[in-house]
C-alpha cells in the first residue's frame, strides 16, 4: 500500500481520531485550543506551521505529536508490540480509504495553528518577571555566570497557579526577526519530576544569548537547550573576551529554526561557517542528526534523510565535522555537574582526612551530597565522631549505605574511580 506520510499529517482531523478511540473534549476547550482528555491526561491540540494537527501536554512529555505518533500508541496498547512507522501509516491510510476517520475539510472541530496572537503574546511577555529561585544553581550554574554580559536577564521566572497552590517556571524567551513569539519553559510537578514545554511559535523561533551588538560576532554556538548552552559557557568561555551568541532550539531543530539560523547568519555576515559556527548539541542520535542537517543545509541549502543510518554511523558523520564538540557525558548540564561534584568530592576528602567540620556544613549547604561509592571507599578513615557529624549534616544512614556485599563494594569502588578519571577537553576558539 503506498502512504504519502505529509498527506495523513495533513487531512486526517486530529480531534476527531481521539473521539474515534473514545477520547472525549476536556473542559476549557475552544476554537482557540482544543482539549482532549481520557480520563487521566489532558492534551492541547494545535496546528504547526506545516499544516500538521499536533498534540501536547504543557506540564508533560508529549509535544507536537502527530496523528502518527497517537496511532503508533494505540496499536501498541492494542497488540502490546510496537509497530513500524509503516504499520501505522497503513492502518491511518485504511481509516481514511474506508471513511472512518473525518478529514480536516469535513470536520467540524477547527484547529488554529499553535502561533500566538499580538494581544496573547504580550499578556505572556507580561508574565515573565526578573528570575529568582534555586532552579539553575542546583544544576550547578553559578550567579556570576547569570550576571555576565552574555546571560545577564536570558533567564526569567513565570509564575502559575495550579490547585490553589502558586508555582516558579524559569523561562527563556523564544524570538525571531519580528521579535518575541512565546516561551520555553521548565519547572517541577508537585512530586518532585521536572518538565518542560513550550508556549506559542517554536517552528519558526529560537532562543538566543546576549551579544555585543557594537562589534563583529565572533562566535556563534548552537545547542539544544540554553540551560546547556549556559553551562557550556561557564565551562569554557566565562571571562572571554571574544563576542559570543549561544543560539538554543529548545528541544528538536525544525526546518524554520533551521532557515533561521541561515537568516542569522547572513544578517551579521557570518561566512566562514567553519570558524564561526560552533554545534554544541547533545551527544546522542539526535545530537548528531541535528548537527549534521544543519551543516548540510547551510552548506549545501537542502534537508537530507538520515533515517536510515544507524547509531555508529550517524555519530560518525557527525564526528567529521570540524566545527563539532560534543560533550562527555549526554549534555553539557551533565559534564558541567560532572566537574562540580569531582571537585567537591575532593574537597569532602580533605574534610574527612582532617576532621573539619565546618566544612561539611558548607558543602551540604552548596547541595552536594557525598557519593556512596566514595563513602564505602573512605569507611577506614572515619571516626565514630565524624560518623555522627557526617550523619547528621548530608542526613545519611552510614551504616546502611556502608553495609554493602563485596562485590557491591568493588563494583562502586571502580565506577567512582572511572568517574574520577573524566577528563574535560578544552574548546580551542
């Protein structure tokens, strides 16, 4: 059977598949956002800027999802086995063959697209106050970074209310040449798990740093997230004296971020892409798909395929490139805590080895917590004083974390010994 992909996305009425599989409309639905729920989730309908019907969840995983995506769901909750994107686009096509699934010319349930009007972005814009809170130092980002010229007020916090109770998201704004288009934003359930979402036009929008606009560029990094692009930055150009701008997708590169960077780019005449472009994506399979469409398209102005290769292959490829640097770990929020906590773990050596106190204090206050596998290693150094003190301070049980089985024991020994053997590479600009 052929299955034209961009077709299904495009004429099966999203809302109307979700009442097929006995969905229902959520309170607070309207033309301007269609609500789904089952029950138990709640999801926002909205159309992208290439016509396709998707669906999200603010507070959730799920963001711009297709009819695709929803369908894949339903035969893997039907069959318990995950079917191929073929499969899927087979049974849509036999739904829509059959007339049992209402197209978007017949449906009655209109979708805007997920663009914000003039009125709703500015209440938004309005929303977004000076940032506050513990959200970025406790994945590791120090003050003096937030008050450097290149992430002085990139942060904000937006407040919201849920079941009475009033909660801080921390923001960045999202932006292209007619200026501000919606927000990221990343936050905490009540439960303790994080999320992250995005309100108004991603397609077509990024996320991007200060610079010094009296000067030429001289360096353009792009990565995936601006919490990541900032611990990048602390990392390894805090201090530096060359003009940067970290530009963030917020999540997967579109073709409009893709079109956008090229506009960047030609409009502070950045020609020599290899020297003045710098991917600083995740190192993972998405990492190196995004880095490598992005360097073919402004090389070569054309989007390639890259389903077909694999894992190796893709990261590979993606090695090639010269103006590439992945980080250790899967991003650079990770590498740069990776840093901080070695260093702490030295420092809560030094403390036990001479009994100082006071120093544990100060490291419990700065959130570190001391591994257990450096626990079960340092056992012979502690005294019955520094057990309690120890105890007390990170509220650990040392006697439960230290009662480990010998092979538990050799196993933590050497993953804390190979985490201490990380070594940084330097970006050399």
């Amino acid at each position: 059977m052929k299955v034209d992909f961009n077709k299904l996305k495009t004429e099966i009425s999203l809302p109307d598949l979700f009442l097929h599989f006995g969905w229902s409309f959520a309170p607070g639905t309207s033309n301007a956002a269609v609500k789904m729920t089952n029950g138990t989730d709640v999801y926002i309908i909205k159309k992208n800027q290439q016509g396709h019907q998707t669906y999200w969840n603010l507070h959730g995983t799920d963001k711009g999802k297709t009819c695709l995506d929803f369908m894949q769901k339903q035969l893997y909750e039907q069959t318990g086995k995950m079917p191929s994107l073929r499969q899927v686009g087979e049974a849509l096509q036999n739904f829509l063959n059959n007339h049992e699934i209402i197209t978007t010319n017949n449906s009655t349930i209109k979708v805007t697209d997920a663009s914000l009007d003039k009125s709703q972005l500015s209440i938004l814009r309005n929303e977004l106050k000076t940032y506050s809170g513990d959200f970025l130092g406790k994945r590791g980002i120090r003050s003096e970074t937030l008050e450097s010229p290149v992430f002085k007020d990139v942060f904000f916090s937006r407040k919201y209310k849920m079941l009475r109770k009033d909660y801080y998201n921390t923001c960045v704004i999202m932006q292209n040449a007619s200026g501000f288009q919606g927000i990221s934003q990343r936050g905490y359930y009540e439960n303790g798990n994080s999320f992250k979402g995005i309100i108004g036009n991603k397609y077509g929008s990024l996320a991007v740093s200060n610079y010094d606009q009296s000067r030429p560029i001289d360096l353009i990094l792009i990565g995936e997230s601006m919490i990541d692009n900032v611990s990048h930055y602390q990392m390894k150009l805090l201090n530096s004296n060359k003009n940067v701008v970290y530009v963030s997708t917020e999540g997967n590169i579109t073709q409009g971020q893709i079109e956008l960077i090229d506009f960047l780019l030609s409009h502070n005449n950045i020609t020599d892409i290899t020297n003045q472009l710098m991917y600083i994506f995740d190192n993972d399979l998405n990492g190196y798909k995004y880095a490598i469409k992005l360097d073919t398209y402004l090389k070569e102005r054309k989007i390639i395929e890259l389903e077909y290769l694999s894992l190796e292959e893709l990261k590979e490829t993606a090695l090639k490139l010269p103006n590439i640097s992945l980080p250790i770990l899967k991003d650079w929020n990770e590498d740069l805590n990776a840093c901080i906590f070695s260093a702490m773990d030295k420092e809560f050596v030094t403390a036990v080895i001479n009994n100082e106190y006071n120093k544990f204090v100060e490291l419990n206050m700065s959130g570190y917590v001391p591994p257990i596998q450096m626990l079960t290693m340092l056992e012979p150094m502690y005294s019955e004083e520094s057990k309690v003190t120890i105890q007390k301070i990170f509220k650990i049980d040392l006697k439960e974390n230290l009662d480990l089985k010998e092979d538990q024991v050799a196993d933590s020994t050497k993953e804390f010994s190979k985490s201490q053997d990380i070594k940084k590479t330097d970006i050399s600009l």
